[in-house]
C-alpha cells in the first residue's frame, strides 16, 4: 500500500513519486531502486514501463536527468540502478525481442558518451551533489571518483555483454573491476571515494549490485568496519563514519 500510493500519472507518463509530502517529482534514482518493490507486487508492467521511459532521455553524458521536472543538478547514479533493474526484467524474460534491441541500443549509447564524457584513467567521476548524499556539508559534496558509481557502471558493461556477447564488453568490464579493487580496496574496506578513506554505507550498494568485487573473507572484513563505525543505537546506519569530524548526532 506504501509503494502503491506513490504511483502517479504525470508528464504524459506513469511513475513512482518519491515521497510526500515533500518530493511529489519523479525521480530517476528513486523510481529505479523502488522499481524492485513493483517487481515483487507484481506490477512488472508498469516497472518495465517506467524504467523503458527513462532510457528515452538519455543526455549528451550518458546519463538521465535527476528527475521531471528537471533540477540544475545532475545524477550520478540514475543511469546504473536503471540499467540494472532492467537487467533483472531482462533475466526474468519480461521483454520482447524490440524491446531487447531498444535497451541494447540504448545502454551501448550511454556507456559511449559515458567513457567520452566523464570517464578519467579508467574510472567515472561525477561533481558535487551528484550522488543520493546530495547535501552539502563543510564542503564535503562527494564530487570525485565515488564507489557505488563505479561498481553500478561495471554493471552496465556487464549488462551489455549479456544481451550482446560483446567481447569488448566483457574487457572493459574486467579491466573496471580490476581497478575498482586497485583503487577503492584498502586491503580492510572499500574506500567511499578514490582519494577519500572516509566509512560510509555506500560501500553496500556495491556489495548489492557487485558481490563478486571482493572475496566473502573481504566483504566480512568490510561489513565488520562498516557496521563498527556507522550503525547506530536507535537502530539503522549513520551516512558517514561516527568518529567523523563532519559526523552530526542529531539534524
């Protein structure tokens, strides 16, 4: 019933609200990840309706707007999680064979100007606010190379090697997992950012959509300093590290 209240018919299109009362916009990345809540209550159409919608507004980075009506800052993210639900629609043989040729088109497109347009020495990088941590504080915006941005693009490539066999896929998938762990893993936990060591929970988006990144042993070591560090008394995770300078114990 919470997930059901959020649909809403907008824009000459359906889609998921973000939340009332005060994100009554479609938003990219909100829509994608709750896309996975109208899987399991059975509206895979509309799912699959919404996510076919998005890829029609891909810009000239590779990426989708944050949200319709549009907002001057950009999305980092939007792009993987809708890829990757579309992957998971794609598993489960929900699409029909124009439909196929329309996300292979559409995903080749995006991971095209993605590499043109923010790709720097094998990894995505992004401007502040880009990211769902979209707050900033003391100048901490997360502008930079960023964890889950790299671990959602490598699904992409993935994605599209599934649908195409694309042995040039498959490289660059492996060569982005390869410098994912040169970078982000510091043989305890993945970093947040590629020159930024700081504890935050992005590190389980990437666990979620990548668990092959790193060994069982590694993620348990990961886990261990993750939950050490951000899981709260009340219950549920703080966005960054406790012992953080930045860290806000209330809001």
């Amino acid at each position: 019933n919470a997930l059901l209240s959020l649909c809403s018919q907008m824009h000459k299109r359906p889609g998921l609200l973000a939340g009332h009362p005060w994100f009554f916009q479609y938003w990219t990345r909100d829509e994608a990840i709750s896309a996975k809540g109208l899987f399991l209550a059975e509206k895979k159409k509309l799912a699959k309706e919404i996510l076919l919608n998005a890829l029609m507004h891909i810009d000239s980075d590779g990426r989708i707007p944050n949200r319709i009506p549009e907002a001057d800052i950009g999305c980092a993210d939007g792009v993987g999680w809708t890829f990757f639900r579309l992957k998971e629609l794609f598993e489960d043989n929900a699409f029909s064979p124009k439909e196929i040729t329309i996300v292979q088109e559409r995903l080749s497109l995006s991971l095209e100007r993605i590499e043109q347009k923010l790709m720097d020495d094998g990894l995505v990088q992004n401007a502040r606010l880009e990211t769902w941590m979209d707050t900033d504080w003391s100048g901490d915006d997360r502008a930079g190379k960023r964890i889950e941005i790299q671990t959602l693009t490598l699904e992409m490539y993935r994605f599209l090697f599934l649908l195409t066999g694309s042995q040039n896929a498959q490289k660059k998938a492996s060569e982005l997992k390869k410098k994912i762990r040169e970078v982000f893993w510091n043989d305890v936990y993945l970093k947040d950012g590629s020159d930024d060591d700081t504890v935050r929970p992005n590190l389980f988006f990437s666990y979620y959509t990548s668990p092959d990144l790193l060994t069982k042993k590694e993620w348990e070591s990961c886990f261990d300093i993750a939950l050490k560090r951000l899981w709260l008394d009340w219950g549920g995770l703080s966005t960054i590290d406790k012992n953080n300078p930045l860290y806000c114990n209330r809001h």
